[in-house]
C-alpha cells in the first residue's frame, strides 16, 4: 500500500506540473494547445515558468522510490540522482551547441531536439533543489516508523 500511495503521489505531482506547464506557456512545444489562464498570469515569473521543474524533480523521487530499499541514505541518493538529472539537463540547455556535437550521431536527441529549443533558466534548477527536498520530507513523512532525520543527526544506522 505505501508503495501505491508514493506513485500516486508521484503521479499527482507529475499532472500538476503538466498542467502549470500547458496553462502558462503559450508555446507548449509539444503538445497541441494551451489554456492560459489569469489565475496563472498574476503569479511571479519564477513560480509561473518553473514551479513544473519542482513538480517534475518531487514526482520522479516519489514514483522511482518504491524500487529502492527504505533505508535514509537511499532516499537520499535518490532525490540527489533525481536533482542531478534536473540539472544536467537544464545546463545542457545553455551549452546546446556542446551538446549537440556529442550527440550528433545519435538520432533520439537529434529528433527531440530538447538542448537546442529550451532555455537555460537559473530558477529552473533552484525549483529543482527544492523539488528534491520536497521528495524526501513526502517520503520521511510516508516513514514516519522507518526513516527518521533525528536518527541521522545522532549518527544512528538504520535497519530495515
């Protein structure tokens, strides 16, 4: 059950940043329309434009966990692989050109083009970071038995 409940979870959070992603940007690359709409709009633009890193970054941790063992430091390793995934992509965005002559064999990247049509935006991997830490208090929080921060601070091992 608490394995379904961190997919759901991960899911939830996968659909929310879609949907801030479809009603905020006009340009929605690849999908076929957008819906903005005002409520979005009044919002700042580093919430508005990369509050769907965050929610992407929390909804890979919370999805990918249940594959894992329970123990702290695995969480951990997790959330961080997951944020630096979030930020090799984002600064890949900003060295396309690089990125580009590395993959130029290989068609995938070539097709999705992903380097080449983003933008490189700071506030993109600072949503990221935030999305990890989000991650892991959802995950402490659905361990409340297992994973505790206090053990951590006192050097205690964990045992599943």
């Amino acid at each position: 059950m608490n394995s379904a409940l961190k997919i759901l979870y991960g899911f939830l959070f996968f659909i929310t940043g879609c949907l801030i992603y479809i009603m905020v940007r006009p340009e929605a690359p690849y999908l076929l329309f957008s819906a903005q709409t005002e409520i979005f709009m009044n919002l700042p633009g580093f919430i508005k434009y990369s509050s769907p890193a965050f929610f992407h970054c929390t909804a890979m941790i919370l999805i990918s966990a249940p594959f894992i063992s329970n123990k702290k430091y695995s969480v951990y390793k997790l959330a961080f692989f997951w944020v630096l995934i979030e930020i090799i992509f984002e600064t890949g965005q900003k060295y396309s050109s690089f990125i580009e002559s590395i993959l130029n064999d290989h068609y995938f990247f070539y097709m999705i083009n992903y380097f080449n049509k983003g933008t490189f935006d700071p506030a993109d991997i600072g949503m990221s970071v935030a999305g990890g830490i989000v991650g892991i208090i959802i995950l402490n929080l659905l361990h409340a038995n297992k994973f505790d921060f206090k053990d951590l601070q006192k050097g205690k091992k964990h045992v599943s």
